[in-house]
C-alpha cells in the first residue's frame, strides 16, 4: 500500500500524511488510522489521485463532525478539499460555493450580504460539500431547499454538473455515491432585511446551544429521524437516555447524541449505538438509521 501512495506522492503537490490518526481529524477523537490521509490543494492533484482508484481506496471528508472510522483503521486514502475549494461568490443568477466552504461560514457570508435562507447553516457543524450529500438541515430547512446544481468528478476524473433533479435528494440523502467528489454547490438566492436575518440566526444558535451537546466529543445526530417519528423521543421512550458503554454515553441533554466522554473506543459507540437500534426496535417495532458514517475495518 504505501509503495502506491509513494507513486501517488511522487506525482502531486499535496503532502500526504502516512499511518495517519483519524482521532485527530474527527469529532468524535475517537478510531484508527488512514493509511494515508492528504489535503487536495488543487484540481490536477486530485485528478491524479483519483487517477490510482483502481489501486487504493479512496474517501472524502469535510471536517470530520458526522464520521467515524473503525479501530482498525481505514485501509486506504482519505482526502480532505483545501483552500482552494472553499471560495464563495455572488453570481448573477447563482450563489457559487465551493465544497470545502464551512455551512456556518456559508452561513455568515449570507448574513453579511443580506441574503436569506441560509441561516440554518449555523446550527450544521460540517462543510458544503458534505451537507449536499446528505441533504443536511435542521430547523425546518435543509440544503435542497436553495440548491441548483453541483459540479462533481467522478472516479475517471470527469468533471460535470449535476443538477438537484438528478441527485435525487431526500430526507437526509441523495443519490450521490462515496466516489463523486463534489466541488461546489450553485444555490439560488433572494436578498431580505438584514436585521431579519441576524434574528433567525440567532435564534438558531441559542436554541442549539440550549437544546444540544456542542461542547463535548460528538458527531451530531447519531440517527436520521424515522417518518413522523423523532429519533430523540424515540431513544428516551426506549429507556436509552444517559445509557452508556465504557466512555461512550447518549447524552441526557439531548438523546440523540452519542457522546465521548474520554477514551472511548470506536467499537465502544458503534455498539452503544447497535444497542439503541436494539432497543427501539423492540419498543416501537421502528428501526433507526444511522446518520453518521461509519467506514473502516
């Protein structure tokens, strides 16, 4: 495996990180390493990687708040969009945002030029190009709502738009497969009261603060929310609130949230979250979903 990150080495810009800790690189701080793990400066540097698909694995994160990697480690390349891929621009039909842009600096950019909509993106820990995957939202909006089209590359380095119709986006999904890389989003955008605007944003940011664990070591919400079901009363009805395994815990704050209390292990809350699907499931006879992406041995 290395000899071809070496070869992949020899042929980009962007350095890449051998044997690499994802504790580091993700919210929870908890699983293995990479056997490799790059920041893509450039087009061309991805396009050559992509270019070894048929020789290592590859995987595309943001900044590492809705995944976890198992304790052994992910047997392939991790890749990360850098700054050149997290530009933002007003265009004449379209707001222009690249993949690596974070939703709540996506969010502030709306805000400081009066354009509405956009301020749920404060209460989305994550980046552009990851909450257009999964169809990110919260507070009664979600990514879909504003989003026009993307352009993506896929595994034989072809660079295309797609527009929302063909992503075929739902209830926290889209169609788009682990090897399309997205390399921006186009929205559509209205202009509104600035003061507005603030006021919603700031209504998010208290309400997510008083309602949800963000100081502690969690990837978010642990599940989707089933039809006309939540996935938090769900968990607490089922006797899960405050339930734990080693360091791993659901959160009494908000059951929804799996949280690392310390040296929890990656196997640790994969199984505390096995045993909530377990428990619901038993209950209420509904089973949840995992909104957080697990990869990895």
């Amino acid at each position: 495996m290395n000899n071809i990150l070496y070869k992949i080495q020899s042929k980009i810009s962007s350095r890449i990180l051998l044997n690499y800790d994802m504790k580091k690189s993700t919210w929870f701080r908890a699983g293995g390493k990479a056997e490799g793990y790059v920041i893509i400066n450039s087009i061309s540097d991805l396009k050559t990687v992509i270019s070894f698909a048929d020789k290592i694995k590859y995987y595309i994160v943001g900044v590492g708040s809705n995944l976890m990697v198992r304790d052994k480690g992910f047997d392939g390349l991790i890749l990360k969009l850098g700054k050149n891929f997290n530009n933002i621009k007003i265009k004449k039909n379209s707001l222009s945002v690249g993949a690596g842009v974070l939703d709540i600096n996506l969010a502030k950019f709306a805000e400081k030029k009066s354009i509405k909509d956009f301020e749920f993106f404060t209460g989305i820990p994550g980046t552009i190009g990851g909450a257009v995957k999964m169809n990110a939202g919260c507070y009664g909006s979600q990514t879909a709502d504003k989003l026009i089209k993307i352009l993506a590359i896929n595994k034989f380095g072809q660079i295309k738009y797609f527009n929302k119709e063909e992503l075929k986006m739902k209830y926290r999904s889209s169609n788009l497969k682990d090897d399309l890389i997205i390399l921006k989003a186009e929205f559509g955008y209205e202009y509104a009261s600035k003061s507005e605007i603030t006021k919603k944003k700031n209504y998010i940011k208290i309400k997510r603060k008083s309602s949800q664990p963000i100081n502690e070591k969690t990837s978010g919400s642990t599940f989707k929310n089933p039809p006309g079901e939540f996935a938090a009363s769900l968990i607490e009805k089922a006797g899960c609130k405050g339930m734990n395994i080693g360091d791993a815990s659901v959160s009494k704050l908000h059951s929804n949230f799996i949280i690392n209390h310390g040296q929890a292990s990656a196997i640790d809350i994969e199984n505390l979250g096995k045993k909530i699907i377990r428990e619901v499931q038993e209950k209420f006879g509904i089973t949840l979903e995992w909104e957080i992406k697990i990869i990895g041995n």
